[in-house]
C-alpha cells in the first residue's frame, strides 16, 4: 500500500537529471525582471506570476517510484529568477517527502533550477529541472546566560503568551544571534497535553516576546 499523498501534485525527480557543469544558475547582467521590459507595474506583475507558476508547476509534476519510495513535492517556492536571453532561469526551493508502504517517513529540502521561456502558448519549461547545492544551515556558538531578572521576564513573558506550569528556564546567548534569546524549558506549551521540554526563542531585551518554538525531530 503507498503513502497517502496530500492535495498536489507529484515529485518529478528532477534530481536524476545531470546539472549544468557549473552546478549552479547562470548570472547574466541582465536583472531581475529584464525579461519583462516594456510592461507596466500592473502587467510585469501577472508576467512573473505566469512564470513562477510554469518553474514551480514543473517541479511538482509527475510521480516517481525509486527503489520502492514514493516521492511527493509537500511544498514549494520560488527563490529567484535570473534572465539569460530570453530564457528565465527560475531557482525554486522545496520540501520533499519520502515514504514507503503507507507512511510518510522523511522530509527533505532540496533546490532546483528550472528553465522557462515564454511561448505562445504561455511561458512554460523547456527542460527538466537541475539540482542545485543546498545551503548548509549556519553553526553558532550558544553560552549560558545567568541572569534571576532576566529569567524571571522570561517566565512572565511565557506565561503571557500562554505557557503555563513553567519551570526553571535555562537562557543562551551566541554573538552570532544577536537580539535573540533561545530558552530550554519545561513547561505545558500552549494548547498542549502536558509538560514537555521545548526550546523556545526570544527578543533578547529587559521585557523580552516570544517569537516561537522550534520544533522537535
């Protein structure tokens, strides 16, 4: 029995297709929205909507079976477009699920580069995809921070926002965050069952807002 797949379209598997030499998308001098000269604001609106619908359309399309996985496009988004002629070179980012049986058992990012061009038909892919490197998410260096008043605005502002039960939280800096506090803390999340550790990250200030929660793997 295959996974479930949610409302969408299907991983084209892009990925087997070889990659330019270069690995990565063209960078002509030509700008953005250079395709779509002569237009007014109103008309190169819809233009890149048109063309960012075809590359991410492409992307979806299809459905793949590859060593016995399922393979599903969850979502996607168009990071850049860069012209080269009259060839838009649409960079899109994704997330990819891979399941097997009748469950979805990882997800993935991946980031693809899709070449369109305009027909008179409407703008669509001319080729297959390529995979381009996905950026390694940067390290930092958290320190402890020992500060009773600046925990206790901690607590206050949790309990605020909705957590309740809150225990002792444990506050972290790294210079390479600045303005942000990430706290570990036990405590009943809003809207949850029960006490559970989370990691929750904060405006570092005297009154500090919760801007959220990461998420647990």
């Amino acid at each position: 029995m295959r996974p479930r797949h949610p409302a969408g379209s299907f991983d084209r598997q892009a990925a087997a297709t070889p990659a330019p030499a270069s690995g990565e998308v063209p960078e002509p001098g030509a700008g953005l929205d250079a395709g779509l000269a002569g237009l007014d604001a109103g008309g190169a609106a819809v233009e890149r909507q048109a063309l960012e619908a075809a590359a991410t359309t492409a992307v979806r399309a299809g459905t793949r079976l590859v060593a016995g996985d399922q393979r599903y496009v969850d979502a996607v988004a168009v990071e850049r477009v860069r012209w080269t002629g009259t060839v838009a070179v649409v960079t899109v980012r994704a997330v990819v699920l891979t399941g097997r049986g009748d469950a979805w058992t990882t997800a993935r990012p991946q980031r693809l580069a899709v070449p369109v061009q305009r027909t008179a038909d409407g703008y669509v892919a001319v080729a297959r995809a390529w995979p381009l490197p996905v950026p390694t998410p940067a390290r930092s260096r958290w320190r402890p921070v020992r500060d009773p008043a600046l925990a206790a605005a901690v607590t206050d502002s949790l309990t605020e926002a909705g957590w309740s039960g809150v225990g002792l939280p444990r506050l972290e800096r790294s210079v390479g965050v600045p303005g942000a506090l990430r706290v570990r803390v036990r405590a009943r999340s809003p809207g949850g069952d029960g006490l559970t550790t989370s990691e929750v990250w904060l405006t570092d200030e005297s009154r500090p807002r919760v801007l959220g929660t990461a998420v647990q793997p």
